[in-house]
C-alpha cells in the first residue's frame, strides 16, 4: 500500500486520574506511579514531509505558542530525524497539566512514522516524560520517570476539565515537594464499573496537589468548585496543575457542570469531555 503524503492527528488531552509520587533518582528525575487516561478533544496536527521544517500555529489557544525550536512538535521531528510542515491548531492550554506539548510531540512522532513507514525511535521521553504514554495513546499506568507505560481498561469516564488560565511551571512544583517516598498505586481495580471505579478513585492521590496549591492559590479555587458540584464522582488536579477535572455518571451531568462553572467563572478555561 502506498505511504500517504499528508496526516492529520488528535493529540488528545492527558489527564492524570491518580499521580503518586513514590521517589526520586539520583538525577532529580522523579519517580512516579500515575494512572492515565485520555480525553476525547485535544490539539490537531496536520504533517508533511518537507524538505524544511515549518510549524505553523493556529486556533483558539495559539497565543503564545512558540512556531520554532522551541515548541515540541519541532523537536519531535528533529528526534524522528525527518523534516515536515506541521500545522498545529491548539484546543489546549499550554503549561496546564493535560500534556498539550506531549501529546502535541506524541502526533508529530506517530504521523511521521505513518508516513515514512518507519517506527518511532526509542528513549521518546527524552523529550519530555509524558510522551510515552502519550504515544500509548489510551489509558495506560505510567511508571519509572515516565518511560514505563502499562496499558490498563478503564471504563469511560464523562468528564469536567477546569483550567483557571494561570500556567504552571512543573519543575518548581517537584523541586517544592517536602515528602517524596510515598507509597504507589493498589491494583487497578478491572471490570470494575464505573461508580465502583470513581470510588477506588477518590482513595488515590496527586501527591503534587499540596505543592501546587501553596505556589497558586487558583488550583484550591478550583478544586472547591468542583467538589461543590451536583452529582460528581471524584474530583483532583491532573498533572502538576493547574487543570482539574471532575468525574460524573453521565455526559449529560458532565455538560450540566460545564454551564454551572462557565457561569460562575466566565474567565475560567472549562471542558466537558468523555476520558478513557
Ligand atoms: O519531562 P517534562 O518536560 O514533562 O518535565 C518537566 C520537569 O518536571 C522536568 O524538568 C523535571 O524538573 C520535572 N520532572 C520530574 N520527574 C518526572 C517528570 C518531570 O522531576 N518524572
């Protein structure tokens, strides 16, 4: 079959339902055991092979998106060792916890495999410790730095995601963490359904969450906001903030939030989706 010319890609929002944070290695990398699960909206790409690479950065989220080096895309493509025209429309807010750049860098690795026929190179966390999972592109727990992707079943879960529009810096959250031998996750519970899955949930933890609270005070805004809402399931910060979500039985609960929020925070950034 011949190889396409051109893909388009979601690079979907990551949402760390669970983070624990069991160590940290003589690097300064941390150790973490964290469930993932991923939504179904996000940034889309569309890629190129080139004989330069050009990012172009459009939609409703691209301020202040780097069109350069600097912006994950273009090393991804620097690492997949291939050039390309990429255009990047940007659903998701940068610095926010929901792995916007490694999903983003996750699409371009992927869509340049599909189209040179080649496998994505190994050590992708190299540029950044999420896009392993991110390549795994379905829920998946996430050990080691990041590197160690298990993928697990989830049942689908109607979501809140609440961004208060302040970015948050995750080095200066783990360097910020008094306690990091905490213990990992428990078995994952399968087969579980989904209120019986919510309530193994609200056992777990982000043991970044405290951190992240004391440097922006906004998270803890959030996070009562969300555990005042009707009908939720559980609620955390995903990442090292500042997004949170909020889990509910049904979709129609999850959009029912979303106007609650968006009324009482217009300047909130507010999702509904379905994570899985
Ligand atoms: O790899 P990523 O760009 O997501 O990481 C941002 C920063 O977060 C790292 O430079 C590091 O300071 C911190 N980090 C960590 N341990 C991890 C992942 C990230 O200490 N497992």
């Amino acid at each position: 079959m011949p190889l396409p010319t051109k893909v388009e890609r979601l690079a979907p929002a990551k949402v760390n339902l669970a983070l624990h944070v069991t160590g940290k290695r003589a690097d300064g990398y941390h150790l973490l055991d964290s469930l993932v699960a991923f939504a179904d909206f996000g940034d889309r790409l569309s890629i190129e092979i080139r004989p330069d690479t050009a990012l172009t950065v459009t939609g409703p989220l691209a301020d202040r998106v780097p069109e350069d080096r600097r912006n994950l895309c273009w090393q991804a493509a620097e690492f997949f060792g291939e050039t390309a025209a990429i255009t990047l429309e940007k659903h998701l807010p940068m610095e926010a916890g929901i792995g916007g750049g490694s999903s983003d860098a996750a699409a371009v690795l992927l869509g340049l495999s599909e189209l040179t026929g080649k496998p994505v190179p190994h050590g992708a966390e190299l540029l950044g410790a999420d896009v392993p999972v991110c390549l795994a592109g379905q829920a998946a727990r996430m050990q080691g730095v990041g590197e160690d992707v298990t993928p697990t079943a989830i049942p689908a879960l109607p979501a809140l995601l609440v961004n208060p529009r302040v970015s948050v810096e995750t080095p200066r959250i783990f360097k910020g963490l008094e306690k990091r031998d905490n213990p990992g996750l428990p078995m994952i519970p399968l087969g579980a359904t989904r209120r019986e899955f919510c309530a193994w949930l609200r056992e777990q933890r982000n043991d970044l969450t405290e951190t992240a609270v004391s440097l922006c005070s906004e998270i803890g805004v959030v996070l009562k906001a969300l555990s005042e809402l009707p009908g939720q399931l559980g609620y955390a910060m995903s990442g090292s903030g500042a997004t949170c979500f909020a889990l509910f039985d049904t979709v129609g609960e999850a959009e029912l939030a979303a106007m609650d929020i968006e009324r009482a925070h217009p300047e909130w950034w507010v999702r509904d989706c379905v994570l899985s």
